[in-house]
C-alpha cells in the first residue's frame, strides 16, 4: 500500500493513501530511444528498433536469451463522434511461457491499471496470444494521442519479474492497427506502488480521468482514499461505503457526484473524469453518473 503528499505549490496538493496499484507510469527504464519514423503496421518479428535487455540481477539464474518477450498492437475496433473502442493484442513472440500478465497504460487525457482478478488467471506460451480490453474515454477521435503502455509478466518456473514498456503514436481516425513506436525492456518489477510526474500533469489538464482498482481494506484498517486538487476533490470511504467527487467547472459552479458501495466484494473498480468547459463523470463497480446532485 503507499500513500503520498506533494506540495506542488500553495494552492495544490495530492493526497494519496492506501492504493493497491498506483496509476500508471514507468520511471526506472535505464535505456530507450525514439525511433524518427513513426509505423502504424504490423511490427515484425523479431522487434527491430528494440532497446537491450538489462542483465539479470544476480541470483536469478537466469541468461539473457532467457527473458520472455511480449509484443503488443494497439487496436482502434471503431470511432464515433464521441468514442473510441480499443483494445491490445499481446503476444508471446519469445520462447519462454509467461503468466500473471498485467497492463498499465496513460495518455494526456488518461491514466489505468488493471483489476487484479484476471491477471492471477493469465498464462501465454510462447506464440500465445491475448486480448486486454481498453476503457472509455481514453481518446478523443481524430485528436493526435501519445499512449504509454507498461507490461508486467513472470515466468511461473521461477518467478522471474519483467517489465516492458511501449510508447505509440495515435491517431483514432479509423478503425487500425497500430505497432508501438519505441519500447523498452528490463529484468525486475517497477513496482505497483509508483506515482510519477505525469500523473501531478494530468490533474492540471483542464480535460483527463483517472481509472484504478481500489481495495476496502490496506494493512488491516479501511482503506480512506483521497486525490485533490485546485479543482477536484474525490475520496473512496469504506467505512461509509461511498464514493464522492466534487468538480469546479468552468462556469464557476461546483458540481458534486456521489455513489454508493453496493458490492461486497473486497476490491471497487473505480473511475472519475473532467472536462471543466462541459461535463464530468463518475463511476463505481460500473455504474456511472453522469449528472451532478445539484441538476436533479
């Protein structure tokens, strides 16, 4: 579990506590490059463009043709006026079976983690392929997007750790498939309890969401959830079993959202966005309200 407190200046602070994923972002990668040209065809195998494999840390027992390789595409299925549906295609292109595969991704607008559950379920042998479904509200159509994906996985033989981490250039003009523009590859976990910079950038931006998993329960005690800013204000309280968010829009009007824990089980899925110019969202266990206490 990890919290954190930034004081970005006097009027804007990020409260944190007791989180089971932190949002997505991957700090520690030690080397990477942009490829110039960007490609939106199907990456060839093996990767041409990647970046060297660290070594194994010591005690691992592993050699570098060793590590299991994931490669992902990034599917646009289709684009409306005001949403596109994606997904990723993963696939084992090493000769290594993986398991306990799990994804992260961010964009300007946008930042998700998985659920837990699925991922304790996961297993691809080598040439298997799988299919990760992507959120809403992650691209606006025909608006040029910048996607970081991050794959956590580990051989089930000895419970090795990796991490990869893809960046893509988007444009969600039609339905496609596109390959990732540079990536990166290490030995070892990043973590799930990591918070960066982009995340602090992504609560200023007057558009965004956020989307997590959020469990009941940290270290034996409820779990009190709290992200605030100048704007926006959102706390998970299991102890009252709610859920609210207030934002002040554009308008000057402060728009309030609340909704209650209805299941019982011990992990929410959980999800807030904004635009301050026109609306904002809230959703819980995937019930979603869209209209704020003061209109109804």
């Amino acid at each position: 579990m990890w919290g954190i407190s930034t004081p970005l200046d006097a009027k804007v602070r990020i409260a944190v506590v007791g989180l089971c994923f932190a949002c997505i972002g991957v700090a520690s990668v030690e080397s990477w490059r942009y490829v110039d040209r960007k490609r939106e065809a199907k990456l060839p195998k093996p990767l041409a463009q990647t970046v060297p494999t660290e070594s194994p840390t010591a005690g691992s027992g592993g050699r570098i043709d060793d590590r299991p390789h994931l490669q992902p595409m990034l599917i646009l299925d289709s684009v409306s006026r005001h949403n596109v549906a994606f997904h990723f295609e993963l696939e084992n292109i090493g000769d290594v079976s993986v398991d306990k595969i799990w994804v992260q991704y961010n964009n300007e607008n946008f930042t998700a983690t998985e659920n837990a559950r699925p991922i304790l379920e996961r297993m691809l042998p080598p040439k298997g392929k799988l299919t990760v479904q992507g959120t809403v509200r992650v691209f606006d159509p025909n608006k040029l997007s910048h996607v970081m994906a991050a794959l956590h996985y580990r051989t089930p033989g000895d419970n090795r750790e990796f991490t990869s981490t893809f960046w893509f250039t988007v444009n969600p003009d039609k339905a496609k498939s596109i390959a990732p523009d540079v990536w990166a590859e290490r030995d070892g976990s990043v973590g799930d309890q990591y918070i960066n910079d982009e995340l602090v950038a992504k609560l200023h931006s007057p558009q965004g969401g956020l989307f997590m998993p959020v469990y009941e329960m940290a270290n034996g005690k409820p779990n009190l959830v709290t992200v605030q800013d100048a704007r926006k204000l959102f706390i998970f309280d299991p102890v009252s079993r709610k859920v609210s968010y207030s934002v002040k829009m554009d308008s000057g009007k402060m728009w309030r959202f609340q909704l209650p824990l209805l299941s019982a089980k011990s992990i929410h899925t959980i999800s807030f966005t904004w635009d301050y110019s026109k609306e904002a969202l809230l959703g819980v266990d995937g019930v979603i309200q869209g209209i704020p206490l003061e209109k109804r």
